[in-house]
C-alpha cells in the first residue's frame, strides 16, 4: 500500500490550490493528487462563453501542467474511505494510506432528475453553461435567435455559483436589446427559489435589470420534465398552499441542472445527512475523523459554492491539514466568503461578495466598487484580472486576496 503525508482527492480549483498551498509551506512533505480527468477547467469562464465574450478553449488546461511540482499524481478515483485506518480505496480497486486527508472532488450534476434532458442537451434549442461543450451552444442559439420565446431555469439549493443561471440570461437579453430583438423576445426565468437571489441587498439591482430587460419572473418554479422534440417544458410552482403544473412552450431554454454530491461520498461514512461531506464550518474539519479535511463543492458547508470560496478555503484546510500532520489543533478559520460576478449585461458586474449568515464581505473599498449597484470595473477584473489571478495566483498557492484568518478571529 502506497502512503503519503497528504492525500488530496480531486484536482479541480480546490485540490490544486490546497496541494499547491501545503507545498509551498512544507516543500518536504509527501503529497498525492488524485485525479481522474486529463483536463483542468476554469469553470468561471462558462459563464463568458456562453455570453460570446470567451472562447471556450480559454478555459481549459491540461492537469499535468497544474499538478504542483513536488505532488504526485495518482491517475485515478476514489471510489470509498476508510477513515478509521486512514485508508482510501480507488475505482481500479487500488488502496493508499495518508496522514492527513482532503477531500474535494466537487459535486455533481444531477442531468438525469429532469427526464427527457439528456436526450435533448445540445439541440432543439436546449443547452447549458454548465457544460464545457455545451456553452458554445448557448452562444449560438442567442446569436441565431430572432425572436420566439427564451426560458432560463434555476433548480433548489444548493447549486454551484448560484448566479449564473441569471447571468446567462441577462447577457442573452442585452445582446437581444443591442440587436433590437428584445421587444419580439419573450424571456422567463422559472427559479425554483423564493427569492431573486439569496441575499437581500443585491436584489433591489438585479430586479432593475429584470424590468429593464421585460422579463416574466416566476419564484418557486422548478423544472420537472423536457420534451425537447415538441419544445415543451414543465414546470411546478407553489402558489400560496397551492401546487400547480404548468407547461411552457420555448424556441430556446437555458437549464442549470439540480446538483448534488457525488454518489461515492453520499454513500460514505463522511457524509453528512445533506450527503455532502460533513465538516466544521470555520475549520474544515471533519466532526469525527481529525485527519480528514474537506473544502470546495463537496463540502456541507453553507457558503456559496464558488471557485471564490475555494480561493479562500484553501490556505485554511492547507494549515489545518499541516497541523493534523504534527498532532496538533487547527490554526485557521474560514469566515465563509464566497463571490458571485453577476453579470447584468455585456461591461458590468454586480459584484456580490458576502460570507456566512449572507454578511457582506467586499474585497474592494465602496468608491472603487460598490457591490450592489452595477460597475464596469467589476466586468474588467472578471474578464482580465479573475482568470489570470486563478491560474497564476490560486493554482500556484500564491494567496494573493486569500490569506487565512487565524482560528478564533474568524467567522
Ligand atoms: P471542481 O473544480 O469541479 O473540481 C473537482 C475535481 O474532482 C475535478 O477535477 C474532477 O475530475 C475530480 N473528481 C471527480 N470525481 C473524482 C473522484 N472520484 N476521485 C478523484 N477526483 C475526482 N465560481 C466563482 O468563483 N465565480 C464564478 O463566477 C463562477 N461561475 C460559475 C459558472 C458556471 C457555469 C459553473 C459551472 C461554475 C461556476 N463557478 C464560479 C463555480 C466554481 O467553478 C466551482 O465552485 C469550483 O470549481 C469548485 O471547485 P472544486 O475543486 O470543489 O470542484
């Protein structure tokens, strides 16, 4: 059985940036990336490619060029834990041993609870910028539209960056105004939320560009069925104590998929009931097992699920892991930060940032950027800044905006 210091499952934004952080503290210590996929994507950039603004191939990267010099990789997946004997068993059937483990191997998207979806992904108008392949579609269904009706979906928490299912829309309906189609569009936006977006003091904006761009909201309204053939899809809203069904005809719909965690860590035994993994939510840790850390998507934790969040995860589990290495208790908490760049049209962002609890917690001075209200340096550090920061900064465990809080500070 092979045994490393540090075993780090998944190579996606958390993996790399936590595995680059310990090594760049602890350059002796042994460390082991597990990672199935040949390819690394800067999810962030969907979002982008889907509006026109990105070409797709800008957010992809080869992992070998990301795994940390001084990590091994170990060209696999996890398939099962074994917390009480430090122990991980792999798909192929192969089984490592660790002193300390993090787990982050995102979550997953869960196509197959809408029926009819799959069969009809990528035509008949349906797509999704939650797929690599699928966003350069999205593009060019809102190129090729000439009026007709446009839905976008959002399905419950939790979901990754629960802004873009908005983001997507409202960068189709300002290239509709720009192209003077937008009076002949009939565009909805059925979240399966009670509210626009999950903390009050960003709505009051988003709903000027919902009115701005004449969109038809409808709350609690969640996505059941597809028929992509008859471009048909049904819904089910709450209205009042009622529930009702509803069919909506549309020449385009953008989905975003019901997300849940992967089915090797909800049938773990570090599960928590939710599914996700179970940790505390300033440390990273998990409750039980004080060798074994958790930190991006897969974490039950309640911030918002970004690559933003991440970025500041990672020096926190990076220490704490360190510190379960040595024996001892953990150094660092994490206060909850996450980021949404709400991309409201082509050239402005409002630029949600906010912790546990929905506290706001700007990066920026308000004179240089006032979350809430829409600002065209947002939309710069989103298009030029974020992406450099994230495969220079982040991924190279160089905390630029992400130095760790010491624990009994934070929260
Ligand atoms: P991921 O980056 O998804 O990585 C998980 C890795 O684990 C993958 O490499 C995968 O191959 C690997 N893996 C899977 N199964 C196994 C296994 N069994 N064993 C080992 N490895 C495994 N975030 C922002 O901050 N800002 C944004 O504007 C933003 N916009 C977004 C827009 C879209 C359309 C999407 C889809 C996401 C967006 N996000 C945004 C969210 C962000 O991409 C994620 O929160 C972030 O990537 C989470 O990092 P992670 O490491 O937990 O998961």
């Amino acid at each position: 059985t092979a045994c490393y210091d540090i075993l780090v499952i998944g190579g996606g934004s958390a993996g790399i940036a936590t595995a680059a952080s310990i090594l760049r503290r602890r350059p002796d210590v042994s460390l082991a990336i597990v990672e199935p996929s040949e390819d690394h994507y800067y999810q962030p950039g969907w979002t982008m490619v889907g509006g026109g603004v990105f070409a797709a191939e800008v957010t992809r990267r080869g992992e070998a060029g990301l795994i940390p010099a001084g990590a091994e990789w170990i060209r696999g997946a996890a398939a099962s834990f074994d917390p009480a004997n430090d122990r991980v068993t792999l798909v192929d059937g192969r089984v490592i041993g660790y002193g300390a483990l993090i787990v982050c191997p995102g979550l997953k998207l869960d196509w197959d609870a809408i029926p009819g979806l799959g069969a009809t992904l990528g035509s008949n108008g349906v797509t999704s910028n939650y797929r690599y392949d699928l966003a350069p579609y999205t593009d060019r269904l809102v190129r090729r539209f000439r009026g007709g009706r446009a839905l976008f979906t959002q399905p419950p928490m939790p979901i990754k960056c629960a802004g873009a299912p908005q983001k997507a829309m409202y960068l189709s309906c300002h290239r509709w105004e720009r192209a003077g189609l937008l009076g002949q569009a009939d565009v909805q936006f059925h979240n399966a939320a009670p509210a626009l977006f999950g903390v009050a003091a960003y709505v009051p904006a988003l709903e000027s560009y919902i009115a701005r761009y004449g969109i038809d909201l409808q709350l609690e309204s969640r996505l059941v069925s597809i028929d992509g053939t008859a471009k048909v899809a049904l819904f089910e809203q709450k209205r009042g104590d009622m529930v009702r069904r509803v069919e909506e005809r549309f020449d385009m719909i953008h989905v975003v998929p019901p997300q849940v965690a992967p089915d090797f860590i909800a049938a773990s035994p570090l599960a928590a009931p939710s599914g996700f993994i179970a940790v505390d939510e300033a440390t990273l840790r998990h409750p039980l097992h004080v060798n074994v850390f958790a930190l991006g998507d897969v974490a039950a934790t309640t911030n918002a699920k970004t690559a933003a969040a991440a970025r500041k995860q990672a020096p926190v589990a990076a220490l704490n892991a360190l510190a379960a290495l040595d024996g001892a208790a953990p150094v660092a908490a994490y206060n909850g930060y996450g980021s949404c760049p709400l991309t409201v049209e082509a050239g402005k962002i409002i630029l949600a940032e906010f912790g546990y609890g929905g506290k706001l917690l700007p990066t920026f001075p308000k004179w240089l950027i006032e979350g809430t209200r829409p600002s065209r340096l947002s939309w710069l550090l989103k298009e030029k800044i974020l992406p450099p920061l994230y495969w220079h900064g982040m991924l190279r465990g160089r905390e630029w905006l992400a130095a760790p809080e010491p624990l009994g500070k934070g929260g």
